[in-house]
C-alpha cells in the first residue's frame, strides 16, 4: 500500500483531475501499485467533503477536516499517522506535482536505492512551466540558496517527496514553521541515501497560491530553526556574531549622534557602549537564543551588560598585548584588532551561552542522549 497525502484548503476544483492523474500514473506500470489518497483538508467548508465522498466510488480516496492547528506542514505530519501504507508520498493538491514521476519514486524507496526521493525540478530532466517569469525563477533561486547547506540535493524548496513510513521522524521531533515540510523532514530524519527524480513542475490551474509574505517570513524563521538544530552551537555563534555586527552600527550611530549635539568623543564613546549593548541584549533574546529558559529581563541584562564589559577587557588586553609583544602584530594593528574582536566576542558568546540564556532541561537532556 502506498499512501499519497494531499493537503488542501480550498482546492474543490482540483480533486477530481488529480484523483485522476494519481489513477493513471498508479495503473501505467506491468503490475498496478495499490495505493490511498489521503486529503488532509484545513476545514475548507468549499465542498471538499462531498467531493471526495462522490470520487471515493471510483478511487481510494479518503478525507480529514482539519479544523485545529492548520497549516501545511501540520497537516502533513498529521497524515503520517493516519496513512495506511508502507510508503508515503506528500504532493500538492494544485497539480503542479506529476504523479507519472511516483513509481520511480516509489521503486527507488523499495529496491534500497535511496532513503528519501525527492521531485526535482533543478536535476538533469527536470524543469519549470514556460510561464515563470524571471523575476520568479530568481525569487525561487534566492529562497532555495540558504537552505542548501542543511542538505545535499539541488532542490531543496521541492514539496513533493517520499519515504518509507518507518523512517519518518517522531511526531516529538517535527516542529516545522510554514510549508517546508519535506526539508524539517530530510534534516531531522536518519535518512543515508537521499535521491532527487526530475520532474516538470507547472502552474496551477485551479484556486489561488497560498504563498504570501507571511509564509516566506516563516520560512526565514524554519530555516534559522533547521540551522540551529543541525550546526547547534555553530548555528549560534554565526546568529551572535551577526547580532554583534549590528550592535556595532547602534554603537557608531549613537557615538557620533552624540559628538554632533556637542558631546566629546571620549564621553561619546562611554555612552554609545550602553545602548548597544541593551541592543545586543534584546535581539540575542529574540533571536540567537530565543529557545532557551526566559529568565528574567532586568537580571539577565545585568548579566549580559557585565559579561559585554570584560568581554571589551579581553578584546582591548589581547589587542595591546599583541602589539606591545609581538612583533608581527606590531607591523600588521588590524590583524591584532580582529583577533581581539575575536577572543572578545568568543568570550562573550561562551559566558552567554553557558550562563546567562540558560538552557531548558529537554535540550540538556537531548544533548546528553547518544547520538545514532
């Protein structure tokens, strides 16, 4: 048994063609593939119900109305458990997935060839409706680049996927933001051969996208999610450094806001550290580590505003060290001061992360479980 997943909001009109697609690409072969259709349905109250009611006299087809915690890629994770068969299959609903390319998907997963299969719409075969314009093709590109080091395949942005049921990751583990569920998939999954089959991928035909500003938000906010999980500690001393670089413009722009109302460099100088630092402060809370322990506000600033003080010590001690001492760096300043912003920040991020934005005891604990 193979078990497709769909899911749907309000896409009424493009059940029946693709009842039918699925028919026809499971019938094409010597021997039919019995398979399911699973319509995971975010409550579209568009007719779906009764649609899929009149299809199931002819295909294997079955609805769930969804009607809390909606979205893709919950309602996919949702699918997984109720699908039936030992083979999964997630598409989308709007045709722009070709069923022709599910047996070769499903012959690779069952002959021990690959893990994951992936449809791809950027491997050698594969390609995209004529009527992309350019402006899309790079939007696609742009969103398709930071998400290629958390994976090995060319089409990392692809929705249609599949995977033996038994590999799937726990329901526990699956925590994706948006749409990108066959990514939160492939990096959390032990999967040790990952395949991609070309594919033509073409616009819909029926319905309205679901893509909008907010969705592409939130795959900003599942890819540093993806990061954090897979590079860990890497992933958030990137995310700190980064938030640093812009606590340095606050620190600039506040230092010559400063000098220009009059105010001497030196004092300048003595003020700008503080707001840059409550900068820093703020979004390494929001963001580098927004999934640790929410102590409270006023202390941990505290904290992070004194650890930032001797965190300066170390960069301005290993900076005057450097190029009192050694003569190399006494030729080469700018080296010695990178390499005191270095040790500074390294010191800063090592206090941060071990002692002012605490863990919760489900990471500690997953951290001491022993790796596969």
């Amino acid at each position: 048994m193979i078990s497709i997943i769909v899911p749907t909001y309000q896409e009424v009109k493009n059940l029946q063609p693709l009842s039918e697609m699925i028919q026809s690409a499971m019938q094409s072969g010597s021997e039919p593939l019995a398979y399911e259709i699973l319509i995971m349905d975010d409550h579209s109250q568009d007719g779906s119900i009764e649609q899929v009611a009149a299809l199931s006299e002819a295909h294997p087809i079955r609805i769930i109305d969804r009607t809390e915690d909606r979205g893709l890629s919950p309602a996919v994770i949702d699918g997984f458990y109720e699908a039936k068969g030992d083979c999964i299959v997630v598409m989308d609903a709007d045709l722009s997935h070709p069923a022709s390319a599910i047996p070769e998907m499903i012959r690779q997963l069952r002959n021990g060839e690959s893990d994951f299969v992936l449809g791809s719409r950027y491997v050698e075969g594969g390609s995209i409706d004529d009527s992309w314009t350019l402006w899309r093709y790079v939007n696609s590109v742009v969103a398709t680049l930071p998400a290629l080091p958390l994976t090995k395949v060319k089409d990392p942005m692809s929705g249609f996927f599949a995977v033996r049921r038994a590999d799937i990751p726990k329901r526990e583990d699956l925590s994706p933001i948006g749409y990108k569920i066959a990514l939160e998939v492939m990096v959390k999954g032990d999967f040790e051969k990952v395949s991609e089959v070309p594919i033509h991928f073409v616009d819909r035909i029926h319905g309205e996208s679901k893509l909008t500003l907010s969705e592409q938000l939130k795959y900003l906010r599942h890819l540093r999610r993806l990061y954090q999980y897979k590079f860990q500690t890497k992933a958030e001393f990137f995310q700190f450094a980064a938030v640093g670089s812009s606590g340095f413009i606050v620190d600039l722009a506040v230092y010559l806001l400063l000098q220009t109302f009059g105010v001497s460099h030196t004092v300048a100088r003595a003020i700008s550290f503080w707001p840059a630092v409550s900068w820093n402060w703020m979004l390494n809370r929001l963001i580098t580590f927004s999934h640790r322990e929410k102590t409270a506000k006023t202390t941990q600033w505290s904290a992070f505003a004194s650890s930032s003080l001797i965190g300066f010590a170390v960069n301005y001690g290993t900076y005057y060290t450097l190029t009192n001492f050694v003569p190399f760096f006494q030729e080469h300043m700018i080296l010695a001061l990178v390499v005191g912003v270095i040790m500074g920040m390294g010191f800063n991020f090592t206090l941060s992360n071990l002692f002012i934005f605490k863990k919760l005891r489900e990471e500690v604990d997953s951290e001491s479980r022993p790796k596969k």
